[in-house]
C-alpha cells in the first residue's frame, strides 16, 4: 500500500544507492564482498536493472539488519507500480460474485 498514490514506490536499488551506502561510508565493492555476491550483481541492482529477490532480501536483511521481509516488501511494490502503469486490462472484464469465477 503506498501512503501518498502521487509518489511511486522506490527501488530497493536505489534506496540502497542514494541513501545507505552514503550514510554508511562503505564502498560498493566492500557491500558486494560482504554480501558475498559479485560487483556486476551488486552494480545491476543499485541500477534498478536486476529485482531484488528473495535470496537477495535475506542477505540484505541480515547485511543492514532490517530482515528480508523489508526487502521483498518493497521490490513487490515496486513491480505492482510498474506493472499497473505498463499492463492493459482494457480488454479483461471484471466479474462479479463468487459464482462467476468459480465458472471460470
């Protein structure tokens, strides 16, 4: 749920990128190293390239001490924004009642 509808969900990427690795003082290949991944991995999601998956939550989460569940909270936000901005539904009715989806 986004609390202000004008404000799109952030990445983690760059959640990570502009906000905690600067408050931190620790370079992108020392977070790589001790996230056990490579650069590349790191670099392609701090891009907001590569989501944020769930093996990734839980080594962020245990990394920055928030738990996974921040993590993957808030790539789903992410990809429902982007996917309720790009998808057409135009053409998909909605039914209603039980009964007609159940018949589906």
């Amino acid at each position: 749920m986004n609390k202000h509808p004008s404000i799109p969900p952030m990445h983690p990427g760059e959640l990570i990128r502009e906000d905690m690795l600067p408050a931190l003082g620790v370079s992108k290949t020392v977070l790589a190293k001790s996230l056990g991944i490579s650069r590349q991995t790191l670099y392609d999601i701090l891009n907001e390239r590569q989501p944020v998956t769930a093996e990734m939550a839980v080594r962020f989460g245990k990394l920055f001490g928030n738990g996974p569940r921040f993590w993957v909270n808030m790539q789903r936000a992410f990809d429902l924004a982007i996917a309720e901005q790009t998808v057409d539904v135009s053409q998909i009715p909605t039914l209603t009642g039980v009964a007609n989806a159940a018949t589906l």
